[in-house]
C-alpha cells in the first residue's frame, strides 16, 4: 500500500512540475514605439524583442529589473 501511494505521489509531482515551471515573465520592446512591456511568454514574432536574457519568476521581480533598464527608462 505504502509503495503505490508513493508511486502515485511521485507521478503527481512529475505532472505538476512542468506547469509550476510555465511561469515566467519577460521584458520585452516594441520595436515600433520602443515602449517596454512585461509578458508571460516568450514573444514569437518580429515587432517585439526581449530586453536582457533573463525570465523572471514573478512580475514584481520583472517590473522591478524593468525600472532599472536603460533602453526602457526613456520610454
């Protein structure tokens, strides 16, 4: 009994972990209007680009880094 509820719990955590990790925020530009933004996922077109190579686990951590970005304070 004891081995199968361990066996399950191990199989729970190992689907959970992939969704806990989705979480993730980036700054990213617009390259039009050079304003940045903070978005949970990794942009995949070519009008915005991502400031820095860091992803955040919060967006108070991403909105802090953001206020101290150079290309962004500006705009």
């Amino acid at each position: 009994m004891k081995t199968k509820l361990l066996l399950a719990t191990v199989l729970a955590v190992s689907f959970a972990a992939p969704v806990l990790a989705a979480d993730e925020f980036y700054i990213v530009q617009d390259s039009s209007t050079k304003k940045c933004t903070i978005v949970s996922q990794k942009p995949t077109t070519t009008t915005t680009t991502v400031i820095g190579n860091n992803t955040f686990k919060t967006r108070v951590e991403a909105e802090n880094q953001m206020k101290t970005t150079k290309v962004c304070e500006s705009h």
